[in-house]
C-alpha cells in the first residue's frame, strides 16, 4: 500500500461516519489560541550558508536583528460522531513576515505550517482502541533529543529550539492498541512516510536561513556547497583546456601536459614547471607567477583574450570556495602561504594531485538536484508492547520497519542529454595518453603523486565513449569513442528502508524524603545511511567516491534520573551515546608533485558539521551528550514555569553547547506571556557550536479561546 492509497482509505474511514450521525447526536466542542512570536539575534556575524559568494560582504548581521515575526491562529475542534467514537481536528493556520528565505513564510504542508495539523477519528471495537487518520504518536521521553520518537518526521527550521510536540509533524496513520493482560498493551502502527525537514537540503541552499547546518551547505551551499562548486570547476576546465590549445601553456596539446597537477601547478614544480607564465596573459605580475596565486587568477577571471580565449569565460568572479584569495603583496618567490594542502580549506587545496586530464573530464559539467522518493512502496509500520511490574518497574519492548527520515544524498555522474549513470575509470597513465596504462580501484589509489604515473580520472558510458572538451583516447574533439553530450553531476537526495528495535524503562523509587525516576531508552538501528568521506579520492579529483553516503548500524541509548526537590524543583540529567557500529576510519597520509603531505583517509563523517573549512570533519566512533534540566512553577498560585535545559555535547576538535532557558506566565485564564533564550557556544566545528552566530532570544503573547 502506497502513501495515497493508505491517505484516501483514512479519509474515507473518517467521512463515512460523519455522514451517518444525526445534528442531535453530535456534541462538538470548538478551543484554541491566536500567538504571536517575535525572535532576535543576540550575537552579531553570520548565519551557516548565508554568503552568495566568497566575498560577500552583506551576509552579515547585528545582535538585535529580528529574524522571526510569526502570528498564528490554532483552532481544536473535538465532537462525538458515534457513541463510542470521536472525531478530532487541529486547523493550524500560522505564517512568518521576516522568515528567510520567502518560501518559509507561507503554510506549507508537512511543515510546522501545515494548516491541517491533526484530522483523526477515535474508535473502539470492544477493548480495542482505534485512531485513524493525521496524528503524531510519541514514544520516546528523552529530554532535549528523539530517540526512541521515531513514527513522526521532524521539521528542524528552528533546529531543535521548538518543542518536540511542535516540531514533531503528523502524519496520516492507522494507530491499534490491544490490551494485554492486566497491565499490559500492544500498540499497532500503520504510517505513510515521510523525510524530516531540513534548511538548506534542496536545490536553493536557502542561503540567509539561520538554522543551516554546516553538513547541508557542503551540498548545496552557494559558496561552500558541491552543487555549486562542481560546474564552477568546470569553467577552469574549460579555461585550462583554452590555455592548452591557444599556447599559453607550454607544450601546446592537451595530451602532452595531462601529467600535470594541481599541487605543480600552484607550486611551479614537476611536469607543470613553466606553466605559470600563462598568468602573463591574464596581468599578473612576474612575482605571482610561481606562486598559487596564478591558479587563483585564472579560476576566478576565466579565459583571457590575450591568450586567445573568450575573456570571461569560465570565470568563478570568487563565488564558490575554489581557491584562496591573494593579495598583490605575496611573496615574489616561492608558493604563496595561502596553499596549504596540509589543512585543506578551499576546494583546489582537496584535490592537489588532479591532473589537467582530470580536468578535461569536467570541462563543461553542470549539476542537478533531483528528489528520488518512494511513493509506490510499503509505508511504515511497527509496534510497542508496554507493560508493568508489580514492584512498579514500567518497561517497553519497540520496533519500527520504515523509511528514514533522515534523507541521504548520494552523488553520481551522468550523460547531460541521456541520464545514463556513468563509470568513472581511473587510469594510471605511463605514457602521454589519457587512457594508456592500467585501471586501477579507488582502494589503489596511489599515495605518492609520480608523473609518469598520475592518476586520470575518466567518465564512460556503457558503449564505451568517454567524456571531456577532448577525446581522451585520441586528442580530438571527437570520433566514435567520445562522446559530446557532456556530464552532469547528479545530487540525489532520497530515504532508505530500515529497521529500528528499541526498548524503554521507567522506575520510581523514594531515598529517603526524595522521590527519584530511574529511566532509559535503547535503540538499535540498521541500515541507517552516513557520509563516507575518502580524501586519497577527492585528492586526484575523483568527486563521486570523494563523498559517498553508506549504510552503517548504531546503537544508541538515554539513561536519565529524574529527582524533585525543594517540594516542586524537577532536576533531570541524561548521558547520551550514540555508538556507530560501522564505523570507517582508515588512516593514510599523501604526497603531491611538490613533496607536501596531507591527509588522505577514509572514515565516517560528520553529517551535521562536515565542511570544506573544517577538513571535512571527521565523526566521532562514539557520540556523547550529556543534559541537565530544572523545571519549576512559581508565582502566585503558581501561574508561572521556568525551564532550563544544558546539553553539552563531546566533539572531535573540542566542545559544544545549547543552553534553552523559557518562562511561561499566566496573566489570566486567556492571556500568557512566553519568553525563551537559546544559547549556542563552544567549538565551532561541533553541531551546537556552529550556531553561535544564531543565538537568540523570543517573546511571545498568547490568547486562548
């Protein structure tokens, strides 16, 4: 049963007895609340993805900035429709005037502005209890973090400030639970999928959003993503194919300098040796010329009249990260202090042992973001049994076969014209040829650039043509082994079918006049979906097997104490793990054309934090958290609930933190106050530290009606 079908059978189960039931029989009730939120920055600098190019100097913003200005209208209709059976609805009515970008303004459904929340009927065939239709079940009672509250996807536009019971979006759903004995229960769950709701995770970048995660703008980011960096690449390509065949690099073929690397290049050594002088058409002084600012002249400016060429072509203007940008007061000798492979931080600077051959492959590539999900497949569905001790030991045994839904991205090359997947090859090259020389696997990659045997990486389609402004085979622009359709980089995001198995206790006990909960939850995952990054690929340019997304089993867990002190101070702390049990880290260190060194592993990445400017950072084996929660009514007749939640996180390069602090007040039966503080601070490189910059602080006002 596909999601339509299973979302037009709960829809018919829901109108079949509206239409049966008298005006008298029905007893509805009609409640809700009109909100307004207004939230600011309070911390100067820039969002994640906010840049449109490397020296954009307008993404920036003050403490104080108002970056939400929400006002919305919930209504809850509840009414008696049989008389064991109820019917419920949720209309969300909400938009946004200063949200960024314009297309988070709007409703939109299967978001947090969805404006039909909830829609479900309540039923019961002798024990049995019977929702169908939108709802959200919640599982998990973690604080700060889902684990075990899977069936519902989430909307991460406020990353995890919301609550849960906001965040959390309904979906349509068959909800069974079957008493079990005298204590226990068997809950039953039929659900169509659907993926989590990330900033940034499509074609737009959604550049200026304040929640981006460094992790997405490596995808689609205007300056940091791949999406946008591959066709810039394609443009120095072509610009490098242009020097070749006009002169300007010395020899004049394509072929006879395909040897040539990037490192070389940057450094003038080794087979590109002399190349430099092309910067002579573009300007450049003669200091620059041995010097990588001649690499970052002709990225940026693209192909030079001077030199034959169409000036302007192929010209990156500094939009996407390419290559550092220099000033005319670098050294006059020697490679400029920006190139650094060893702490790789701009694209060039990944990819040192490319050869210009590689770079006749991507001459003219483009890219696309395509969404591939399943939507004539199985939904989702799982179970829960519960039940209790006599020693008042409560526990749960969960398990849940569905779609992810964290979505995945998974990049490949294709034919521009046909779609076609392609194979990319790659070849060491013994002789002048593209294609001499023996295939080798991206597991014998070589670690020592050597000329004679650099690397070329080749895109073929199944009849056996390759792709690039030349014929790799041949030197010419084209014959039965060459095609010219040209390649399109592929990012295609998409879920995965998985399973997940879990189990949750509780147990209250007094010490002494202290009542105490002892509580955990487990959840073991597989088939679950990680970034694999493999730095010895992306170091010869080979893009598709450079970042790869790979099943991989974890084993997370909560275990929690709850203590109330003080008569009603709640105190709750948590550890936190989440134990990846494929784990990829394979060590390696590389040498390029000059003799620099730079790390050329493979291992798990980091999916929330992994970015050009951090090394695309490497994940953590075993991810630790650990929360601290106070909850406390005050005022007269206790009108009033402060919150605070700490959740530190253990990074790689050093810690992160989130501190949410929120105060609820009730002026009256109708009228409440909110106020809410969100505190990011610590490394930068860990998923709470990356947004400081995105600290802020809410008010809002409440009517209820």
């Amino acid at each position: 049963m596909n999601n339509r079908k299973l979302r037009n059978a709960v829809l018919a189960a829901l109108a079949t007895p509206v239409v049966f039931v008298a005006p008298a029989q029905a007893e509805w009730e009609f409640n809700g609340y009109v909100k307004t939120e207004v939230a600011a920055t309070t911390e100067s600098g820039e969002f994640i993805g906010a840049r449109k190019s490397v020296n954009d100097t307008t993404a920036g913003h003050s403490g104080g900035d108002v970056f939400k200005s929400e006002v919305s209208a919930r209504m809850f209709i509840n009414g008696d429709i049989f008389e064991d059976s109820s019917l419920h609805a949720d209309i969300n009515l909400m938009g946004d005037l200063d949200a960024n970008p314009n297309g988070y303004r709007s409703p939109k459904a299967y978001t947090q502005q969805d404006p039909l929340r909830e829609l479900y009927i309540d039923t019961s065939v002798g024990d049995t209890y019977i929702r169908l239709g939108k709802q959200q079940v919640v599982w998990g009672t973690a604080d700060g973090i889902k684990l075990l509250d899977i069936i519902n996807p989430t909307d991460f536009r406020e990353f995890v400030q919301n609550t849960m019971e906001d965040s959390r979006l309904p979906v349509w759903m068959a909800n069974v639970d079957i008493p079990v004995g005298d204590r226990g229960s068997m809950q039953l769950i039929l659900s169509e999928h659907e993926e989590n709701k990330i900033p940034g995770l499509h074609e737009s970048g959604d550049a200026g959003h304040p929640f981006i995660m460094k992790g997405v703008d490596s995808i689609t980011g205007k300056v940091n993503g791949f999406y946008n960096i591959v066709p810039a690449l394609a443009g120095v390509s072509g610009t490098f194919n242009q020097l070749a065949f006009q002169g300007g690099l010395n020899p004049a073929r394509l072929t006879a300098f395909g040897h040539a690397s990037v490192d070389g290049f940057s450094n003038n050594t080794g087979a590109a040796a002399g190349f430099a002088g092309a910067c002579g058409g573009y300007g450049v002084g003669a200091g620059a010329t041995t010097s990588s600012r001649c690499l970052d002249t002709i990225a940026q400016n693209g192909q030079s009249a001077a030199l034959g060429g169409v000036a302007g072509v192929g010209a990156n203007n500094n939009v996407t990260n390419l290559v550092d940008t220099h000033s005319a007061t670098d050294t006059a000798t020697g490679a400029s202090a920006s190139w650094n492979v060893g702490s790789a931080n701009t694209t060039f600077e990944y990819m040192p042992n490319a050869t210009f051959a590689t770079f006749n492959t991507f001459a003219g590539a483009t890219s696309e973001y395509v969404r591939d999900y399943p939507d004539e497949d199985r939904p989702n569905f799982g179970g829960r049994f519960k039940t209790s001790l006599d020693n008042g030991l409560n526990f749960s045994a969960n398990y849940f076969y569905h779609y992810d839904s964290n979505p995945s991205v998974q990049i490949d090359w294709r034919d521009r014209t046909t779609g076609e997947k392609l194979t990319t090859e790659i070849r060491q090259r013994p002789g002048a040829g593209f294609v001499t020389g023996n295939v080798v696997s991206v597991d014998n990659i070589a670690t020592t650039f050597n000329p004679a045997l650099g690397e070329t990486v080749l895109l073929k389609n199944s009849a056996g043509q390759y792709y690039g402004a030349v014929n790799p085979t041949t030197g010419a622009t084209g014959d039965a082994t060459h095609s010219t359709n040209g390649v399109v980089m592929r990012f295609t995001e998409t879920v995965h079918r998985m399973h997940s198995l879990g189990g949750a206790f509780d147990y209250a006990f007094d010490a002494g006049d202290l009542p105490i909960v002892l509580r955990g939850e487990f959840l073991y995952d597989k088939n679950a979906h990680v970034p694999v990054v493999d730095r010895r690929a992306l170091g010869i340019g080979d893009l598709e097997h450079g970042l790869q997304s790979e099943e991989a089993d974890f084993f997370k867990y909560v275990i929690g104490v709850d203590v109330t002190v003080l008569t009603n101070l709640l105190v709750s702390g948590q550890f936190i793990q989440f134990r990846n049990l494929d784990y990829v880290d394979q060590n390696r260190t590389c040498t390029t054309e000059s003799g620099s060194t730079f790390n050329c592993s493979k291992y798990t990445a980091n999916p929330a934090t992994l970015h050009l400017t951090n090394g695309m950072q490497q994940a953590e084996e075993n991810q630790n958290f650990v929360s601290l929660f106070f909850s406390k009514p005050f005022g007269e007749a206790q009108l009033g609930r402060f919150n605070n939640i700490t959740i530190w996180e253990d990074g790689r390069s050093g810690d992160g933190y989130w501190n949410r602090m929120d105060v609820e007040y009730s002026f009256s039966d109708n009228l409440v106050g909110t106020a809410e503080w969100n505190h990011y601070w610590g490394d930068e490189n860990t998923m709470f530290g990356q947004f400081d910059k995105s600290s802020n602080f809410q008010i809002g006002v409440k009517y209820i009606f």
